[in-house]
C-alpha cells in the first residue's frame, strides 16, 4: 500500500505551490535563448539505446552506470535519455535540418534520467535547459554560448558563481594527452576502482571524472589537458577569450575540466557555485566538432551547453535571489441565491476572457464560507452578488488587502474592470484606489469615459 503514495527514489514532485518559480525560470530562459536566434526542439524521452552509447561514449559514467535502458516488448533496447544533446543530434540529422541553412540554432527544456546516488542537487530525474550550435567552428559561437548561459544567470541576479573554461583540444593533440595519461595512471594502478582499471586501455581521460573518492585523488595530480593542445586549438582557446572579454564576461581558465561525456572537444566549461554544497555545477558544456560525423552526418563542427534547473533553483534558493510571489486570484466572485450563482458564474467566464483571473463557488458553501475562502486564496478584490443586486443592478467590490469597498454597475462590470485591468496593470489599480477610491469607483460605475 505505501508504494501507492510514494514518489521513487531520486524523482521530485514539482508542487503548486513552486510551479511558478519553475514557469518563471523557463520563461526567462526562453527568452534568453531566443534573443540570440535559437529556437525549441522537443525531442522523444527515449531513444535508441545505440545513440547514447555512441555519443555520451562506451566508457563515461553515464553510459556504464547511470542510464535506465530497458528493452520493449518488441526486443528493441530503449533508453531514458540523460542529457539532451544526443536526442537533439539525432533529430538534426534525422530531420535535415541542416538544409534550412547553418548554422542551425536550437534550445530546450527537458526532463534527463540518470541512475545516481540521490543527494542535494542530484536526483535520477532531473531538469535541464540548454542550447546547442550546428555548423560554426568559429570561437564567436563558442562565445556566444557561454554569454548565453552567462547572461540566464545575470538576468536571474545569481551572483555567487564563477564561469571556468578549458581547451580539451581536437582529435589530432588529444593523442598525446592520452598518451600521458596512460603512462600516469599505470604507474598509479592499485589506486583505481576496477571501472577505471578498464578504462585505462580504452580511454583514461575518463577516470578524470570518475566520482569513486580514490580515483578522485589519483586524478587530482594527473597531467592537465591544456599543456598538450596543439596549435590551431590553442589559437580557437585564445580567441574564445578574446570574445569573452570583448563582452566583459568574467572566467578562469581551470586547466582539470575534462568534462564527463565523451563528445567534447576543445572549448569546454563550466558555472560552478560553492553555495550548494558537493554537487556545485550547475551548468556544463563545450564544443563536439567530432559528433554529427560519429552519428553518420557530415562533419558538422557544434557545441552547447545544458544546466540542471533544480541545481539553479538551489542556488537561487541558497543566494536568497528574489523570485516572483505566487498569482493570486484578481477577484472572486461569491453569490448567494440561484440567479446570483448563474450570474457570478457568467461574470467569471467573462472576467477570465477578458484576462482577468476570476474564482467563484464550485462546492457549494455559504456567503461566509465562500469569503473565507476567499481571503485563503488570497484574492485581491472580492464581490458579493445576491438576488437583490441583480434586481439593482449594482454590486461591491472590496479591495481584500484595504477593506475598502466600493459600488458598481453590473452590466459594464466586466468591461470597465478590464480595461482598467489592462491599461495600468493591477498594481496600479490598487494604487488609484489607495489615492482615491472615488476616482476608481466613479470608473468602474463608468461615469469616466473609457481609457481615463
Ligand atoms: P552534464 O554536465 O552531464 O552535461 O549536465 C549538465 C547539467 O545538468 C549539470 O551541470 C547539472 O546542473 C545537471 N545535472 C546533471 N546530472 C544531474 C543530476 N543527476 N541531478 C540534477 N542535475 C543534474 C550534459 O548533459 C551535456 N549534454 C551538456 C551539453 C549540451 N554539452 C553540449 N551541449
């Protein structure tokens, strides 16, 4: 039985009462990515198991330990996506979407799946919101990119958190690297976990990011990356920065992120926080010139980046980052008596056409109970319809937050009212009636022409 009211381990409900700081974050994301030319993707939940294995790589973390692959009644092998860029890839290529011209721009907001210990900031279901180039090798789009991600923290007001970059190089000086990294972590063998005992001959850079404690430590005084890249990339690393700094985004060059995934390749980076404790990346990306090649496409330079939502709302949360208050209803409407509930009823369908959020009684309580209410859903102005003002034709309203009352003719209610709604915002309208209640009641009454 108590399954049936237990949420699995590692998932989150995203309750009523939040919804709107996650609908206040995407939107400003949305925005952000559009400003500079990216538009939605959406892609299935699952893919092929095969693509992830091929993009994420063999050997990461992520594909050896953490993805939910299951296999269908058909026989195929499905698996839950835990990022986005391999979905996004496939559909590029799929799609041809390359036809409508490079570079292609895109972004989403998705939820990933990834088999891990659940702790703060890291869940088996999680967020991510992120970007990704098709067609530009150009250290502008590397730029571009991360003042993207940049500016979604800026515009949020996340201070505490610092952008770290890297050069991992190409496929030609990566030879090298991996070379010196083989011949390190040989000679530091009984310290490796078995996972990267076998990723030793197959790919060491990978136990760079392995998450065993022992590992970890080897990998801390392992050779780093950039004192192996060849000239041409250490040329793109160098302009990347110039661009950085032609848009006064600040960075450190941290010359240990490798990144986890097995796809990058030169530019890599990473916004880091130290509020959150352990799991403090918040976003994470690069450059992956080998990719749309390896998925079977032309070679399609590309690079993005992705960050998890929950993680940002931690930090948010932990920097005290102000997030809009919940909507509240703007006015309720209770009726006492059989005419008035058809009349509220009516009045409410056309307040919310109008745009005007409205709430009436659907459960059937008394006028006192109704007005409780009322106050719990913290409505802004509240009406009291009886039979008598539909005879009158007149009703009140009451600004919940002053008590103040005023009177209005029932048939220009809606209209009156949403007009003011939609010129001065409601915040204004409460300020006119904090200033002077007649001036408002004598609009809504209408004895204003429209627009006053
Ligand atoms: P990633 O570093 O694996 O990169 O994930 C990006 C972000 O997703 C992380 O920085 C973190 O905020 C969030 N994240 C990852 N795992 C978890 C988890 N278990 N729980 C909560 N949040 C998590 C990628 O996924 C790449 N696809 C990014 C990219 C796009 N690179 C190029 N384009």
């Amino acid at each position: 039985m108590e399954l049936l009211t237990k949420k699995v381990k590692g998932a989150e409900d995203i309750l009523p009462a939040d919804s709107h700081k996650w609908q206040f974050v995407e939107e400003l994301m949305r925005d952000e990515a559009e400003k500079s030319g990216f538009r939605e993707i959406r892609t299935p939940v699952f893919e092929h198991t095969v693509l992830f294995n091929r993009s994420v790589g063999e050997t990461t973390d992520v594909v050896q330990k953490e993805m939910y692959t299951f296999n269908t009644k058909g026989g195929e092998s499905i698996t839950l996506r835990p990022e986005g860029t391999a979905g996004a890839a496939r559909a590029y290529l799929e799609h041809a979407i390359y036809n409508d011209g490079l570079p292609v721009k895109v972004y989403y907001q998705l939820t990933c799946y990834r088999y891990e210990k659940a702790q703060a900031g890291r869940q088996r279901e999680f967020h991510q919101f992120g970007m990704e180039t098709y067609g530009s090798a150009d250290a502008r789009a590397d730029a571009e990119m991360i003042c993207a991600a940049n500016g979604i923290f800026d515009r949020l007001g996340v201070e505490d958190i610092r952008l770290e970059i890297n050069s991992i190089g190409c496929k030609t000086c990566r030879a090298d690297y991996t070379a010196a990294l083989k011949e390190y972590f040989s000679a530091n063998k009984d310290e490796l976990c078995d996972t990267c005992l076998s990723r030793l001959e197959r790919n060491p850079m990978r136990i760079l990011d392995c998450k065993n404690e022992s590992c970890k430590k080897v990998a801390a005084k392992a050779p780093v990356v950039l004192d192996y890249i060849c000239g041409d990339c250490s040329a793109h690393f160098e302009k990347v920065k110039t661009f950085l700094d032609a848009a006064d985004v600040e960075y450190t060059v941290n010359p240990t992120i490798v990144r986890g995934l097995d796809y990058y390749t030169r530019t890599v980076f990473e916004f880091v926080t130290d509020s959150i404790g352990a799991q403090g990346t918040v976003c994470g990306g690069g450059r992956y010139d080998g990719l749309i090649e390896e998925l079977g496409g032309q070679p399609t330079p590309a690079l993005g980046f992705a960050m998890g939502i929950e993680r940002l709302l931690l930090v948010m949360k932990a920097q005290n980052v102000e997030l809009p208050e919940a909507p509240t209803c703007d006015i309720y409407i209770a009726a006492l008596g059989e005419a008035a509930e058809v009349k509220a009823f009516k009045l409410a369908q056309q307040l919310r056409q109008s745009s005007i959020s409205a709430e009436i009684d659907i459960v059937g309580r008394g006028l006192r109970a109704q007005m409780k209410y009322a106050n719990k859903i913290n409505a802004k102005y509240s009406v009291v319809i009886g039979d008598d003002d539909i005879k009158n034709g007149s009703v009140k309203v009451k600004d919940m937050k002053t008590g103040e009352t005023f009177d209005a003719l029932l048939d220009d209610f809606v209209d009156i009212f949403a007009d003011k709604f939609i010129e001065y915002g409601l915040g204004a309208v409460s300020e006119l009636i904090g200033e002077d209640s007649d001036k408002l009641g004598q609009a809504l009454l209408g004895s204003l022409p429209h627009g006053n």
